[in-house]
C-alpha cells in the first residue's frame, strides 16, 4: 500500500505529464463563483469561538462550486470540548469521532457536519483570517495559502486536484502568500507546489 507521501507524489506526476494548455472547461465556467448550496452558520451556535470552513464547501471561493454532502470546517483544539457543548446544546446529533482529530455532527434539520479540531501552530491566525474572508452565503473561509496546505497534506486524489484548480485561477498576492506559507510550514513541499501551480495555470490558458 502506498504511503500519503508515495500517493500524492504519484498524483502530481499524472497531472503534470497529463495537463495541456485549455485542456479543462472553458474559462467563463471556471471563473464563475457560486453558493447554490446552503449550509448551517456555525457562528451563532459556536460564539464567542471562531471557526472557518474547509474542504468542499471552502473550494468554491477559489473556483466553480461542486457537489458534497457535508459541510467540513476547523477551530482550534483547545475550543474542541466547548465547541461539543454548544453543538449538543443547540440540538446537533453526535454522531462519531474523526480519526483525524475532530468529530462528526447531524444538524437538527438532517445536515452533516465534520468539525476538525487542528493543533496547528498556524490554525488560530488561519482562522481569524476566515473571519475577513467571506464566501457569497457569508461564511467564513480558510484563506486559500492554508486550505491549499491542508489539502497538500491529505493527499487524496481530489485534494490534489482542488490545489491544481485553485492555484490556477489564484491572482499573483494570494500565490506568494500561499509559496510563503508552505516555506514556513513544508519547505519540503514547494517544488511539488510550483509544479502543482503551472499545471494549474495550463488549465487557464
């Protein structure tokens, strides 16, 4: 069985040997940004504790919204057992643990909910940047340089995928803000980066 590393270090390979000029959907589509669906507004529930959304949900700030089932967002660990109070006491459904770190939740109106608990040493500045970083439906958004690291470092297929969208559709500031925060955080990442950045461009042109 491959590692994480040997799986997303494959992963890149594919899409930089397979990616070719305008070889992905037609420009207009891919610089359209959406919120068709609507999710639970944890900010109410969770005050006075920040949160910021990721995973599925979070892409579509950075580029064409798609499908998912669930809402995924991050707080900080030290927030993990005040956070599990207010979902129960708001009438969330507990539903199991995250292997990851977290837990996973049924909305009273039937909507699920993965809230990671991260013990990052950035996951707090990330956070307080979500606050100013709004999605069209008014959530808060991890900014792109740590929502690209956090998928760098799962590794699935369609994290990879996501960053190469992303990367591609990012204007120059959020690029070096992304390069810099993978120097500070993975070093080790960054020529995986810039090959992940031009197959993202290549898609753009």
């Amino acid at each position: 069985m491959l590692t994480v590393d040997e799986r997303r270090s494959l992963l890149i390979d594919i899409i930089v040997r397979q990616q070719q000029p305008g070889s992905g959907s037609c420009k207009e589509f891919l610089l359209k940004r959406t919120a068709e669906m609507k999710w639970t507004d944890l900010t109410k529930i969770l005050s006075p504790i920040t949160w910021a959304v990721i995973g599925a949900v979070a892409t579509r700030h950075y580029m064409p919204e798609r499908t998912t089932k669930d809402l995924d967002c991050l707080i900080s660990s030290d927030d993990g057992n005040a956070a599990r109070e207010k979902f129960l006491a708001a009438g969330f459904e507990f539903q199991s643990e995250l292997t990851i770190g977290g837990s996973s939740w049924l909305t009273p109106d039937g909507k699920a909910i993965d809230v990671i608990e991260s013990r990052n040493e950035w996951v707090e500045e990330a956070i307080h940047q979500a606050q100013h970083n709004r999605d069209l439906q008014g959530l808060p958004i991890l900014p792109l340089q740590y929502l690209a690291l956090m998928k760098y470092q799962a590794g699935r297929p369609q994290d990879i995928a996501d960053i190469t969208r992303m990367l591609g559709q990012a204007n120059e500031t959020m690029l070096l803000a992304t390069r810099n925060t993978f120097l500070l955080w993975m070093p080790s990442a960054l020529k995986d980066l810039e090959s992940l950045i031009r197959a993202g461009k290549l898609e753009m042109l």
